[in-house]
C-alpha cells in the first residue's frame, strides 16, 4: 500500500510540492504518491472530501486560496493553526479525524537556524501584516528575540496582529513611525508580496542597512530586488524563502511520517532549476 497526499491550490500548476516529497520518500526509501490538485472555492469542500474517501490517503497540503476554509473543514486545529487562521497542512488521524496544522513559522525559523540566523536576543522587524506573517508570529516568538516589531502600510492591521500574542517585546506600527525607532534591527524579514511586483517595501534605507541581516520570503531565479538593494546598501547576509518553502514542506512530512528529511540536498536541487 502507498500511502497518497496531494496539494489543494488555484493555481496548482507550479507548485514544487511533488518534487519536493518525493525527494523527501527517497532520503527514508519510502514509497508515497504526492499529487497536486485543482479546485475552486465552490467545489474545494467536495474535491477535498472525495480525495479522503480513499483509505490510502494520510494527508494533504494546502495553498492558496483555501487555507483559511479549509481550517473551517477539519475538525480539529493545532495551536499554531488556531493563532494563524489558517491551515497549510492537513492530517488523517488513526481515528479517522481530521487535523489542521500550518508548517510556515516552523519552516521559516528552521531556514533561518540553517543559515546561522540566531534569533534569540535579537531584534526582529517583520513586514507586511497578513496570513504570511501571522502564520510566522508564535514561531519567531517562541526563539525569544530581544524584540519583534510589525510595521505594515496600514496600522491597524499591524496593531491587530500584535494583540494576538500580548507581550512586552512584541508590537505593531505603521511603515511612517518605523524611523522613531532609534535602536537598529538586526533581522529584517519580508513577508509582504512587493518582491513579486518588482518593487521594494516603503521603508527608509538607513533601517535596512544598519541590519545585519535581510530575508526575503519570496524567491526567484535570482536575488529579489529588496535582496540587491540591501547588498548594495552593505548588508552581507541577505536570502531568499526558497529555503522556508522546503522547510515548510519537510515540517509537514515528519507530520505524516514521523521523520525529519535533510533539506539541503532539496534546496540545492531546486536552486538549479529555477
């Protein structure tokens, strides 16, 4: 018997999820069929109940646009999952119920750790305010940074997710108060999609290059252009998510199988076919 997964996304058509578990199967020898599969949000419910209808199936990932409805759908969320609102990762547990989880904040942290990126006593400004950046919140968190700071476009949003997790080293501001903040950051993480557009966040440059360190969520063929401008403006540790996309991935397969993959063969393969 082979245990099946699939991932859930519209658009679904390139998505690396199957080469990535498969290339995680082959480092234990075990054989899994990972799949990838279309819907739309009328019929995800019943595309997602009827890949379950068959017993061989242990899971499934899911992207976007259905990762807040499917955390509606099972019947159980992690802790995590309950803080992001939303579900990446879904479990057939041996009672046949079915649990939620989101893979995201471990995968970041995991890159981060692999790149020498310690978090602990240091200062984090995370931007961007939505689901990329709540699901990452508890998992910065739990490192113990000296502080974590939220700056988003609109306020309001940034000082919402700051209240999900009250602490005193945790806060939200908008992208104008960023410059009263006198202390530097040590890591700048973007989990806002300005990268994508070819366009950089709305930040002054003195903030990225008194950083030591600027991470990218997006990735590319080659450094994204928040990635060249802070190289340009002295930063030396500058990276891309294509790491946190495989971190995620193997964070979900030791949730199905039990056992951690080594990611860096993944990344590297990945890397040469961008």
């Amino acid at each position: 018997m082979t245990d099946k997964y699939t991932v859930f996304g519209n658009p679904i058509a390139q998505s690396k999820s199957p080469i990535i578990h498969a290339m995680f199967a082959k480092q234990f020898g075990m054989d899994i069929g990972y799949d990838k599969t279309f819907a739309t949000p009328d019929n995800f419910v019943e595309t997602i109940e009827s890949f379950f209808e068959d017993s061989e199936t242990k899971g499934c990932n899911v992207t976007s646009p259905f990762k807040e409805q499917v955390s509606k759908w099972v019947g159980e969320l992690s802790n995590n999952a309950k803080l992001a609102g939303a579900v990446n990762t879904v479990i057939r547990k041996e009672d046949g119920r079915f649990l939620g989880d989101t893979t995201d904040g471990p995968g970041l942290v995991q890159d981060l750790l692999r790149l020498g990126v310690c978090i602990k006593g240091i200062r984090v400004l995370l931007l961007g305010a939505g689901g990329a950046a709540r699901g990452v919140l508890q998992s910065i968190l739990n490192l113990a940074p000296d502080s974590l700071v939220i700056a988003n476009r609109t306020e309001s949003k940034a000082k919402l997710l700051a209240s999900l997790i009250p602490q005193n080293n945790f806060i939200g501001i908008g992208f104008d108060e960023l410059n009263s903040i006198e202390q530097p950051f040590d890591l700048i993480i973007n989990s806002t999609t300005t990268s994508l557009s070819g366009e950089l966040p709305p930040i002054a440059d003195n903030i990225i290059s008194q950083s030591t360190t600027v991470y990218d969520m997006s990735y590319g063929d080659k450094p994204t252009i928040l990635m060249y401008h802070a190289q340009n403006l002295g930063v030396n540790n500058t990276f891309d998510g294509l790491g946190m996309l495989v971190g995620q991935a193997a964070e979900s397969f030791y949730l199905w199988k039990g056992v951690r993959p080594d990611v860096d063969p993944v990344i590297k393969t990945l890397r040469s076919t961008l």
